[in-house]
C-alpha cells in the first residue's frame, strides 16, 4: 500500500512535478477565488489562448519560454484593444476573435513541418518534464501572488462587493483591477509551462469555483480553494502514473470531477437554514 | 414656516445644480440646503435624477452647472444587487468596508476597526447577527447593515436608495425608527423613496423630475400641482388604481 503510494514519486522527475502541481495549486486556487467573483474566467482562458504563438515562437526562435508568452500575452491585450474600439463588433466578439486568430497561428507555428517534436506540450503542457529553474519561478510566484491578494485583501473584497458605490466607500476599483489582472497574467504565464495552454485555466477556475460551492468567507475560501487544488494536483499526478493518462489532462480531469461532487453534495445537503 | 435647517450650517447645500452624463443635462435647476437632523425624502420618477443627485452629492459626478457643496461626511446606503448575495461575506465585513477609507490601501482592519464596526452593527440593532452572511440576512437587515457600514464611515450626510423596497412591514418601522434615532443625534438622512404618504412623515420634501419641482416642509410641497409635475397627469388620473396607491393618496383629492 505505501509502495503503491510513493511509486510514482520516486524519480526527482516525479518529485519537480509535485512540488511545481502543489505550488500552482496554492497560487491558482487562491488567485482563482477572485477570478470567480470577479468574473474575469473568459478573459483569463482567452489569455492563456492568445499568448500561444508567443510561447511557439520563442520556442522555435530558442528564447526563454516566458518572454515569449510575455511578448504574447502584450500583443494579445493590444490586438483586444484595437479590436474592442470598432464600434460594429461588441466587447465579447472582438476578444473571440482576437483570441481565436492567435490561437490558430500559433497551432499553425506550432505544427509546422520545420517545427521541432514535443512543441505540442506548449497545448498540453508537460508536467513531468519541468526544470528546476521551473519549480523555483513557481515559488516565487505563489510568494509574489499570496502576498499581493494579502495586501489588496480589503480592496478586492470592497471592489468586488459593491463595484458601483466602491469609490464613494474610499476603496480604488482601478488598483483593485489592475492588480488583479496583472497577478492574472503573470500566473498563466508561469502556470503555462507546466500545465499547457489548454489546461492552465481549470486550475485557475475550477477549484474557486468547486470551493464557491462549500465556503461562505472568502479566506476560508481561497484556503479550501488551494488546498482542493494541490489534492486534485497530487491525485491527477497518480491517475496519470497508474492509468498512463497525460499529466496535465489528468490534473483537469480530477479537479473537474471535484467540481461535479461538490455540486451534488450542494444539492443534496442543504446549507443549514438560519433564523 | 422656513426649514428648519437655514439657522445651522448647512451638511449640504446645492444652488442653481445641474448634472448629467451627456451633453444635455439629466437634472437642472437643483437648489437647497439640508441642515442637521434634517429627515429628506427625494421623490420622483424613474430616471427623474434621484440617482444623478446622490452621485454628485457623493463627488462621484461634478455638476455641469451651478454651485454644490457638501462639507459633511457623506455616505451611501445602495439597494443590493440579487446577483451579489451570494458574495462569501458577513454582516461585520461589509460593516469594516466603512474603514476603507481612512486606512491605507494594504492595511487590513485591526482590533480598533473590528470593535467600531461591532458598535455600529449594535446601534442597528445587529450585533447578534454580525457572523451571519450578508447575503442570508432580510432586505431589511441588510438595508440596515449598510448604514451601520455608513457609521462605521463616521458620515453626517447619509442617502439612501429606496430603502423600504422590499421591506415587511415590522422591518420597515424598525428601520424608520433608526432613521429618526440618527436624525435625532445631528445627522441629515437623504431617501430616495416612490412613496408619498411617507413622505408626508418627513422634514422636507424634494421633487424631482429632471429639473426641481419642489423643495420645503411636506404640507407646502405635497400638493396636487407639485405631484402632477413631479410624476406626470395621467398617474393622478388613478389614486385607487393599484402600484398608484403609493404615488398619489386617495384623500389628497379633497383639499387638492
């Protein structure tokens, strides 16, 4: 029983992969909690989305990953913005439309003849292949993002309470906004290497919203929301050593069913009624 | 017989306002002076600039025209949003939201703040509920939440955005006692209401539909022609018709 729960885990291979899923998850589930209640889960998909062909052609060009997926992620907010001021096309469209088109180019970079093998992990990430140097740029982002959502902890909870009279209460729903789309960005950023392009969003939104479902305060949460997102990091890593499935499909999949169990828990047992 | 409030210095004061978003105004021709323990009901129609004039009397919304000023602490009591009920917050959150503004932005509320937020949640009558979510509580209990969060702001001027809508009635009096307990102790309470007969029970009286109709005691503003401009004829035309009721009383007939 032991042997079949440290067997996976015996390769420093293993190990970087669990240590990188575990401090995702802190970042992704906490950060992810104000995602939810800020609505900003299709704005964080789309940048995930658009900053592709960034992080293709850095790969292709032999630069750092990150500054290809920072390049990315600026052209992709340039190119929502350029769009979003045709008057004819709304909001919403012009975001699709932007993301859609950055996304097709970098699968087409991606999958290029000239392109080398194992570009398709920048998809669907590769959570047993991260570095060192990986593992310690996720410690320092779930430093950077815990420390930042303890400072901004009043304005976000003001903010996101009463958007329309926040500024008569003297709280900043710029700063608040800014800072949260700023930590945003930099977790996808990082999150993508591990997780993949296409799965970075479902540890970001998919543990907020399945602890949405049995929290009531937004600490207590953003906690459940971490620590739901290390378990379903940790049982996905052990799906995908058993079951031989991808890592980061794995990852999803658990928190995705987590999500699932919370809601027929929801429905089945009522909160308790109060006076 | 004057308002009572033109021998104190004013808490707010509006001469010749006019406001709006556009380049036509929403609201013009706005002049008056609310002075301490002053109980004003705002009347008028939708979009007639009840909303409009709490944001300018907030500094949310510079005036287009004429002069305002607002030397008193001025605090908003804003109707929930459904959508916002389910926010993972308590009573004594929301009633901390009120220290924002004197603390700096990183700084979270400490003992002294916590304290202050639990006295005003007594003063309304809530300090037994301080742990409940705010979502879960009754309109009226969170109407009264947000002006113990408006305490906690230290605020003289408090506006409050139809705070009966939705209210039973036994919470409806507790909460028009807690307004006339605030007046009492040399605050102004500024409520924008549908409600006429209401009305009636105030200091003063503000008319509006997109210019000033009106302003003074109830029984010089409360009149038949003051109602009739404010809302429009054809509402006066059905005082026994129902969602009328509240707009224009049936015995105003007889003397109007």
């Amino acid at each position: 029983m032991v042997d079949a729960l440290l067997d996976p885990f015996r390769e420093p291979i293993a190990q970087r992969a669990l240590l990188d899923v575990a401090l995702l998850g802190v970042t992704g589930g906490a950060l992810g909690c104000w995602i939810v209640f800020y609505e900003l889960s299709y704005s964080a998909e789309s940048l995930a989305h658009a900053l592709l062909p960034g992080l293709v052609a850095a790969s292709l060009l032999g630069l750092p990953l990150l500054l290809g997926g920072l390049a990315g992620a600026l052209v992709a907010a340039l190119a929502i913005a350029l769009a979003g001021r045709v008057p004819e096309i709304g909001r919403d469209t012009a975001v699709a439309v932007v993301v859609t088109a950055l996304f097709g180019l970098g699968v087409v970079l991606a999958f290029s003849p000239d392109s080398p093998p194992g570009i398709g992990s920048l998809l669907f990430g590769d959570v047993l292949g991260v570095s060192r140097a990986d593992v310690g740029l996720a410690a320092g982002l779930a430093v950077l993002v815990l420390g930042a959502l303890r400072l901004l902890h009043g304005q976000l909870l003001a903010v996101g309470f009463d958007r329309a009279n926040a500024r008569a209460l003297g709280a900043r729903p710029l700063l608040a906004d800014t800072a949260l789309l700023v930590l945003v960005a930099l977790a996808i950023l990082v999150a993508v290497q591990g997780l993949g392009n296409l799965l970075v969003v479902a540890v970001l939104v998919g543990p907020a919203a399945t602890a949405r479902q049995l929290a009531r305060r937004m600490v207590p949460m953003m906690a459940l929301a971490a620590a739901l997102a290390i378990a379903a990091g940790v049982g996905g890593l052990y799906l995908s050593h058993y079951a031989k499935t991808a890592g980061g499909a794995s990852i999803a999949g658990v928190i995705v069913a987590g999500y699932l169990a919370a809601l027929a828990l929801r429905a089945t047992v009522p909160r308790p009624a109060k006076a | 017989m004057p308002p009572a409030s033109s021998d104190r210095p004013p808490l707010a004061e509006a001469d010749g306002l006019a406001a709006g978003y556009g380049a036509a105004p929403v609201l013009h021709g706005v002049s008056f002076r609310i002075g301490a323990g002053d109980r004003v009901a705002v009347l008028g129609p939708y979009g007639g600039g009840k909303t409009t004039l709490f944001r300018v009397l907030l500094g949310e919304l510079v005036p287009t025209a004429g002069r305002v000023s607002v030397p008193a602490r001025c605090a908003t009591v804003p109707q929930t949003e459904r959508s916002r009920l389910d926010y993972p917050v308590s009573a004594l959150d929301v009633a901390l939201m009120g220290t924002l503004a004197r603390l700096p932005w990183w700084r979270r509320p400490g003992r002294v703040e916590r304290r202050e937020a639990r006295e005003a949640l007594a003063v309304v009558g809530l300090e037994t509920l301080a742990s409940e979510s705010f979502g879960e509580l009754s309109g009226g209990q969170r109407q009264r939440v947000l002006i113990a969060r408006a305490l906690v702001q230290d605020a003289r001027l408090l506006l409050l955005d139809e705070p009966f809508t939705g209210v039973d009635e036994p919470n409806a009096r507790r909460l028009m006692a807690l307004l006339d307990r605030l007046a009492g102790e040399g605050r102004a309470v500024m409520v924008a209401t549908h409600d006429v007969e209401q009305a009636r029970m105030w200091d003063l009286v503000l008319c509006l539909n997109g210019r000033q109709i009106a302003f003074g005691p109830p029984a010089e503003t409360l009149s038949r022609a003051v109602l009739e401009a404010t809302y429009g004829g054809a509402i006066v035309e059905l005082p026994g018709a129902e969602g009328a009721r509240g707009i224009l009383p049936p015995h105003h007939h007889h003397h109007g």
